[in-house]
C-alpha cells in the first residue's frame, strides 16, 4: 500500500511516500480503507523528535482517518461497509489501509464528507472535552480563542455556540485569518496585536468567561487580564513555540483559573470516554448543529507540505490529506 514514512528527524521535509505491507490486522481490530487522513500540530512536532511520543522509526505520522470498513470483529459496533472515522492514537494514519481497536472507531453521518471527517477528531473531541469537562462553559457565557483561523481555532468557533455560549471573539494575527475566523462563525474578530484593549472595548470592561488558547507564548498574561471575574484560560498547546510561566498572583486578583487541557491523556485515564464524546456530537454534526470542518485538502504526495503549513502556522482551518 502507499503511505508516507518518517525515516530522519529532519522535520516535516522528511515526509515521503513509499509502498509498505498493509497491516495484517487481527481478530480484534477493525481494517479500514482510508479515504483522508488529518494533520495535527503534533505531526510537526514529531518529525523533529520534539514531541513526548517518540515512534520507532521510520513510522507513518497521523492520527486521524476518515474511511470505509474492510472488516470489523464479530460483536463489533460497526460493519464491513460502514463510513467511520478512527484514532490511530499518534501515528500511523497516512496509509491507504489501518487497523484500529474497536473503541477508537466511530460511524461518519452520511452528510459529512471523508475530507472533513478526518478533520474532525482531533480538534473537535479536544474543544469538547475543553469547553464541556475543563472549562465548565454555561449557557450564556463568552468565549474567546487564540489561534482563531486555525485547527483548534476553527472548531471552538464552530463548536462553542451548541454547548451553550452567545458570543465567540476570535484572535488572529493577520486580516486574511480574519477572513477564515468569520466563516467559521465568530461574534467578533480582533488582531492579536492590541486584543486586550479590544475585548475590554467589546465587552464593556467586563471581560470574557472562557480564554481558548492553543497558542502560549507572550498572551498568557493579556489574556488572564482578560477574563471576568470567574473566568477560566484553558491550555490547549503551546504553537507559538514558548511555554509560558504564570504569576499565579493573578489568580487571586480576579478569582480567575489557569486550567490544563490534555485530551489525549484524559482518555487514557477514562475509559468509554471518547464513545460518551462522539455519543454527544455525532448528532450535532449530523444536524448541523455544529457545521462539519470544511479542511484544507492535500493530495498524499503532499503530506509533506501539509504538515509544514501546521508548523508554519501558514495553515488556515484543519488540514487534512486525500489518501484515495
């Protein structure tokens, strides 16, 4: 099968396409036919060694795939045939074929496509479980989000309005993510350059309830001076390169929360928790309640600057590759 492999951690140039053996898959696992696979700020990271996870190498980078079920073991929640997305967990999803263990497969509604359902995982399970489970958003409140024109950006924008906020303010950093922020639904759109004064003008001095910030870097203390009293940053990554250090304070000054978002580890920790997240989105998407991603789409020969344009944060909304 074509996949592309990882063999020097040179960086995301170090993508290539190759032809390796298919997984044989076992008893256990479901096969699928993958039709698009997503790109994830982590894809960057590993093809320099600088993420946690460290694969074996060469390895076949992503996490996400969107396809069609070759087979499925007996007993299992899905059938040969059947539209599904799935979680390869890190690695291994830019490949015509996988196979995935039966928790982490779930059936794709009809009106999304393969393109935009490898965009959705990732992102949209990790503003879910920032939003719903870290960040206590109510009905009513505001939220903002850093990083507005990207991956993490995109589905707050898209996601935040079904779990109950009436105002999504969107930080970007050039006029054209303005663009991209706006499709995607936000209240408001602001430059990174200047966003406190401009949330505290929008909000009447108030300030906002939730800060999404997958970015890090020197907005940390702007955007704890942006919250109202009660209000929670959530820490989804650090994109901008710096890891930031906080007074803490700042925390007494406001009664506000600096809170850690890592899905990825949350799941580990929870069993059944991904199939109780998909149990609550699935419908919105299939309603569209909440619209499904619409990703930048490259060809698999182009993985490599696909992973680029997320290490470049060139990338506007999620990114995924058509693998048929």
């Amino acid at each position: 099968m074509r996949a592309i492999q990882i063999a020097e951690l040179d960086g995301p140039q170090a993508a290539k396409l190759v032809e390796i053996d298919e997984p044989a898959g076992d008893d256990g696992t479901v096969v699928v036919d993958v039709h698009a696979a997503g790109v994830a700020f982590p894809d960057a990271l590993q093809s320099r060694g600088l993420y946690q996870y460290k694969p074996a190498m060469p390895y076949t980078p992503g996490a996400e795939v969107a396809g069609v079920v070759r087979s499925a073991p007996d007993g299992a929640h899905v059938r040969k045939g059947d539209r599904v997305i799935g979680l390869t967990m890190l690695c291994g999803a830019m490949a015509e074929v996988v196979a995935l263990q039966p928790e982490r497969v779930f059936t794709l509604p009809d009106s999304v496509s393969f393109e935009a359902g490898a965009g959705v995982l990732f992102n949209d399970l990790t503003v879910q479980f920032a939003l719903g489970t870290r960040g206590r958003l109510a009905q009513g409140e505001t939220v903002l989000v850093h990083g507005a024109a990207g991956g993490i950006g995109t589905s707050t924008l898209r996601i935040a309005p079904a779990l109950g906020a009436t105002r999504t303010i969107a930080v970007v950093s050039t006029e054209a993510k303005a663009a991209v922020a706006r499709a995607a639904g936000a209240s408001d759109v602001v430059l990174a350059d200047g966003f406190k004064d401009a949330v505290k003008e929008l909000t009447g001095g108030r300030g906002v309830d939730i800060v999404v910030d997958p970015v890090g870097g020197d907005r940390v203390t702007d955007s704890l001076r942006s919250l109202a009293p009660g209000g929670r940053l959530l820490v989804v990554g650090f994109t901008g390169g710096e890891i930031p250090t906080v007074k803490v304070n700042r925390l007494l000054l406001n009664n506000v929360d600096v809170v850690g978002v890592g899905w990825g580890a949350w799941t580990l920790t929870h069993p059944g928790y991904l199939q109780q997240q998909w149990a609550a989105l699935e419908p919105l998407l299939a309603s569209g309640a909440v619209p499904a991603p619409e990703p930048v789409v490259y060809p698999l020969e182009r993985a490599a600057e696909a992973i680029a344009s997320l290490e470049d944060r060139s990338a506007l909304g999620k990114v995924v590759v058509a693998v048929r």
